[in-house]
C-alpha cells in the first residue's frame, strides 16, 4: 500500500452520514446516478450475495468530461492538485476535479461504489486490490492497455506484477517508495564503522554484519527517560515480513492455501527480529516506541536511532534532520536474499463509472514526465518508469542521501506479497498475536502455531 511503516489498517467502520452526505453531494451527472443500482449489486456481492455485475458501457461523450479523483494523500502536499492542474491546462474536452479528502478513506469510497456515484479514477490500496477485484468492483485495464499502446517495457518489471489478479491488470502504478535503511552517518564514523553502501546484488552487508553493527551503534549511556541514548536500530517501524522474505521464507505456502509463517522459515526470522529487542538490547522496546514523541521517525531525525528500516518520506527527512548527516543503504541480505519491498502508488477506475476511456487516459498523464516532475520535485515517490527514475525527474544530487541511486537499484529485487482476497482479514489474525513475541513474553514459534489454524480457515473465505 502503504506505505508500510507498519502499513496502516484500514478500519472497518460503518460510514457516516457526513461520508453519504459528501457521496451524494458530488454525484454530478444523472447518468451515473441511474448507475447506483449495478454499484449495490457489486457490493452486495463483496458479502457472498453472488457474482459481481459486468461493468456498464461507456457512455458516448458529447461536450466537456468531468472526472472526479479520489485519494486518500493530501493533494497540496503530494503534489498531486499541481498534477491535476496540468492536465486539465492541456485537455479541452476532458477536466479533473479532486475530490474532498478527509474521514476514512476507505469508507468514503464504499460509500460512493453504494450509492453510484463512484469517482472515475480512485486511489487503490495494493494490500486490497484483490479485495476490491473479487468484489468486481475495479476495472481490468487490459483493454485499454492494449488499444493506447502502452509500451510496458519503459516501466519497471514489477509494473505488470504487482496489480494484477487472476491474471488480470487492475490499478495503474503512479510511484513507489522503495524500502531502504536510513543510516546516521555521524554514528558510523563515530563507532568507526564503515557505511554500508555496497551495491544492491553484491554478497555484502549481512544480517550479521547488520547485528553487530547495531551493537556497537548502541550506547551504553541513558537519556533522560532511562532508555539507551542511542539505539542501533528498530526494524519494526516496517512490515516485519521482509525480514521473513529475505531468509527465504513466506506468509503462505506456494499454492496459497495455507499460512507458511507457522513454518520454521517464516518464524525463524521473527524470532530474530523479538531477540534485537528483547535479548541483543539494541532495538526500542514496542512500549517506549508508542509513547508520544517517540515513535522510530521521531527517534531518527533526533539522533537517538543509528538505523531505521522501512519506509519514510525523504522530503521529511531532507527537511528535518539538521543535526547531522544521513544516507541510505540495502536491506541487509538473508539466508536467501535482501528482503524488502517498494511500496506502490496504485489508482484503479471503478467498475461503475461511465468514462472509463477518459478515466485511463487520466491514468496515462499520472505516469508522464510532465506529471512525474511535480511528484520528484516533492519527493513524494520514485517515478515507475525506469528511465524517469534514474534521471533529473528524481534524482537531486544536490541533496541527501547520497546513494540514492539505490531506490532504482533495489526495484529488481522488490518483493510483495501475493494478491489474495483475505490479505487484510489474515492479518488482522495473526499480527496481533505477535504482540506478544515482541513483549518478550512468548516465542515466534509458538504465536504463529497458535493461530495457524485460524488463519488457514481465513484463506478459505471467499473475496475476504
């Protein structure tokens, strides 16, 4: 999705009646309204009422076309208001309105699919595609892929990988955020390690070389609030499943039936990750993290944390971390491989929009140069196409990190987790039984034994 610094969970609440106030309100064309009725069918179906409906047809465009987007970003912020700026500058029959954030993203979108005023371009969280593909309630982008030309070899591999299900293409990829290790390099020199930047594919920068360097980057002094002055790392700021897929395990077995983390390759490396807390003392307790001020960001850009894993925004800390000098460097590699993920910028057309054609030519500028320069500019995400990504679009040698070309570099080994229905149920069944792993009080092996029956009995209902 998302990004995943944990990736936030969606919450399935009932939406309000602001959110229905606000769906009905920017239903603006009495077309789409006579659409609501084929929306409801498609989300009835999300809850096992039946097949979900075919997409309605396009209607015929005569005049101007307004197409609604929706997000879940802050579009000032983003960039992405400056996005729809430009494309309605160059567009005389076609005009983007952005659409009111704020509330529950995902409530919001229900609520609109219901009442059949779907926007014709939405922000697709990649942990639901599946979800949201099962419920038919996405469209497939094959068609227009095919019939526009698009020349897929301009983007990366992972591209036409990654928003796909049951082999078909449903969300169009706008950015990633490539996982990396954010490095204080002060502390490096002072501990008189050398930084890591080694080349993503070399055989360098272990998780052994990572544990002891954490050691020796964490102090033996205490701060004010009786914790470490400085801690070596915290690996649980990201998904912990890349440390799972770099030591060459799995959250499902291959044929994606059952769950593999009850497997020794799946709790092996979550053991691991509770031992950096609980046994090597060079992680935050989860505790001290949740207080306010001290989540593993704030930590960072205070120069109390040596290495942080996972996500960020670079902007953020271009523009917060003034007391010292940082860089980025590979996940460490495994017993397999460098475990990690880049997390994507998905949008998606809903199934029932009457402007489909219109809503994918949209999706077209989004991955343009002219559309990616407002998005390098803010920092917001890499470009999806490769040579985007490796030019001036991004690249700003001016600034930290130094190496960061790794973000390009890192996306051939980019890994995510397969594309089911159930993703988000499943993990709402076994994450929180690792709670108590990273407590310390009970092992990896025996959390993830303890609910592998449960989980399996997820994986076999169907659209989650």
């Amino acid at each position: 999705m998302e990004q995943h610094a944990h990736k936030a969970q969606t919450a399935q609440k009932a939406p309000d009646a602001q959110a229905a106030h606000a769906a009905h309100r920017w239903s603006r064309r009495g077309v789409v309204e006579r659409a609501g009725a084929v929306a409801a069918a498609g989300l009835l179906s999300a809850c096992g009422a039946g097949s979900a409906s075919p997409a309605p047809q396009a209607t015929a465009v005569q005049g101007t076309v307004e197409l609604s987007w929706l997000m879940s970003e802050d579009p000032k912020t983003s960039g992405m208001e400056e996005m729809a700026e430009a494309y309605n500058a160059s567009q005389q029959r076609i005009k983007v309105t952005i659409l009111p954030t704020g509330g529950n993203y995902e409530d919001k979108l229900k609520t609109m699919m219901a009442a059949g005023t779907a926007p014709e371009v939405a922000r697709l969280n990649d942990d639901l595609l599946a979800s949201y593909a099962c419920r038919g309630n996405c469209r497939p982008l094959e068609e227009f892929l095919t019939r526009q030309k698009v020349n897929k070899d301009e983007f990366f591999p992972n591209q036409w990988r990654l928003p796909v299900y049951e082999k078909k293409t449903y969300a169009i990829i706008s950015g990633y955020q490539p996982q990396v290790i954010w490095v204080n390099t002060d502390l490096f020199q002072k501990a008189g390690l050398k930084v890591p930047t080694v080349p993503y594919k070399s055989n360098e920068w272990t998780w052994d070389d990572f544990l002891d360097a954490a050691k020796k980057l964490t102090s033996t002094q205490q701060a004010a609030d009786g914790a470490a002055q400085v801690y070596g790392t915290n690996v649980l700021h990201s998904w912990y499943g890349y440390w799972v897929h770099g030591h060459g395990g799995e959250v499902l077995t291959q044929d994606l039936k059952k769950f593999a983390l009850s497997q020794p390759s799946g709790y092996d490396p979550l053991q691991w990750q509770a031992d950096l807390i609980n046994r090597h003392r060079v992680h935050p307790p989860i505790a001290y993290t949740a207080q306010s001020g001290n989540s593993a960001s704030n930590l960072f850009i205070n120069g109390r944390l040596a290495m942080l894993a996972g996500g960020g925004n670079w902007n953020t800390y271009r523009s917060q971390v003034t007391g010292f000098q940082w860089d980025i460097v590979p996940y460490p590699k495994g017993k397999v491989r460098r475990g990690h993920t880049a997390t994507p910028l998905l949008f998606m057309i809903p199934t029932s929009t009457k402007f489909p054609e219109q809503g994918f030519t949209f999706l077209q500028h989004l991955v343009s140069d002219d559309a990616q320069k407002i998005l390098g500019a803010k920092g917001f995400r890499m470009p999806p196409k490769k040579a985007q990504a490796n030019s001036n679009l991004w690249l700003r040698p001016d600034l930290p990190p130094k190496n960061q070309r790794l973000w390009a570099d890192a996306m051939d080994g980019a890994t995510w987790e397969p594309q089911i229905p159930q993703r988000e149920k499943l993990r709402q069944t076994y994450r929180p039984a690792l709670t108590p792993v990273w407590e310390g009080k009970q092992s990896a092996k025996d959390a993830m034994q303890a609910v592998e029956a449960a989980c399996n009995a997820v994986l076999q209902e169907p659209c989650g």
